[in-house]
C-alpha cells in the first residue's frame, strides 16, 4: 500500500477513504489469488542437439522464471527455451534453473552466488513482480538488479533480463488497484531495462510484447490462480524470448 500512496499522490494526492479502499482491495485481491507456497516441476538436464557443443542455459529469478502455473515440465519456460536453443543453435543445451517462487530482487542475489559459481554460457533472468507486490522501491530494485546482472556478465555469461511485467493484467487485483500496479511495474521495467544496459546485459520488455495478449486470450493464458500463466501463457512468453537468447549467444 506503500507503493499505492506514492503513485497516487504523485496524481493529486490521497485521500484517508481512497487508502482504505486501496488497503482493502489489497487483501481481497491476496485472497483471490492465493500465496505460492512450493516451486513448481523440476526438469533440469542435457537437450541434446544436432551437433556438437554444449550450452551452459541458466534461468533465475523468481514464481514466472520457474515456471509456476505450468501444468507439467515440458511447459515450464527453462524446458521450452532449452529446446528451442537445441534446435536453433544445434548444440546441447544444459539447462540449470535457479529460478525460486517468492523471489525478490533482493533474495536473487543468492541465485547468482550459485550460478557463478559454476557460470553459464547464457542466463535469462525474470525478476520484479513481487518487487511491486512487497513495495520495494524502484530506484532500489533496479540498482540491485544491475550489480548482479554485472555479476553473471563478469563471470562470462550472456545475460538476458525479461523486465517486469504487466501487473495490469492481473484480473483478481480490481480498480483502481490494478492501475496503481500497473503503472509501478512499467516503472519498474522501464528503471530496468536502464540498469541492465548499463551492466552489458539485453533486456526485454515483456510487458509491451505480451500484455495485449494476455489480456485478449486471459482465460486461455493464466493458469487457475489468475496470476500466474499456465503453460500455454510460457509458450507464448517463450516463444519471444528466445530470438534475443538466441542472438546473445552468436
């Protein structure tokens, strides 16, 4: 609600009955949508390709880099872009996900500790949903997504960084709620997308490429929570991310 005051006093200010409402549209909306309790399926491993070579694959992050609302392993995002870059590049793809349902930008920083230590060839990083939703400041979280993404950068790897996405499309969180989140993610992504081009990473705005989709096709995209997609919504998510993966690594 912290990230509500801010944003609409910064439109004309707030009044003590539109706090409440805000307040209480929060919890209704938590409610609706339920807390994420357990990471979703496991499915790390070798997808071999045509050739020879091996690509070290990384995914971190946070609920949508694991792949959560996914109705089997075959459709979380890691597993959909391993194969995708088996086939593109040709050469195998290892797959390691770090990614954790919960995760911040903050509690990432354990991610990446992981991850240098044994450092990929490419890593893909989703991460600052529940930056808005935990009411971290946005000059904080993209400072603190910056340094890590230098992080894996110095360690060898490609890093590309699914900015923020569209909380707007969220149907549980209702109005004037969902505006006020939806403004701060594209906040967000845009402070992102600057950090992560400063630390030699490529962003990607997810927000503008799917959200029109999501929102068209919601019953079809989001699994049963109304949060988080299902795996027809990381396919279609995949299916975008993986020409900049694609690319980071020729």
């Amino acid at each position: 609600m912290r990230v509500a005051a801010v944003t609409l006093c910064g439109v004309g200010g707030l009044s003590g009955a539109m706090y409440g409402l805000l307040t209480g549209q929060g919890k209704r909306a938590r409610t609706l949508i339920g807390r994420s309790t357990g990471d979703p399926h496991r499915a790390d491993g070798v997808y071999a390709g045509s050739g020879a070579g091996e690509l070290k694959f990384a995914v971190l992050g946070d609920s949508l880099a694991a792949g959560y609302g996914a109705e089997n392993a075959d459709l979380l995002p890691g597993v959909l872009l391993a194969r995708g870059l088996a086939q593109e590049t040709g050469r195998s793809v290892r797959l390691t996900t770090y990614a954790r349902v919960g995760a911040n930008t903050r509690t990432f920083v354990s991610q990446v500790d992981k991850a240098v230590a044994d450092p990929p060839d490419l890593a893909l990083v989703i991460v600052g949903g529940n930056d808005v939703t935990g009411k971290m400041r946005v000059s904080t979280s993209a400072a603190l997504l910056g340094v890590e993404v230098a992080r894996l950068r110095s360690a060898g790897a490609a890093v590309v960084v699914a900015t923020c996405p569209d909380l707007g499309t969220v149907r549980p969180i209702p109005q004037p709620l969902r505006w006020v989140v939806r403004r701060w993610a594209r906040m967000l992504a845009k402070a992102q997308r600057n950090a992560v081009l400063r630390a030699g990473g490529v962003p990607v705005p997810m927000g503008e490429l799917v959200s029109s989709e999501f929102h068209a096709r919601y019953s079809e995209l989001f699994s049963p929570d109304r949060f988080h997609p299902n795996g027809a919504g990381y396919r279609h998510a995949s299916q975008i991310l993986l020409v900049p993966l694609r690319a980071a690594v020729t």
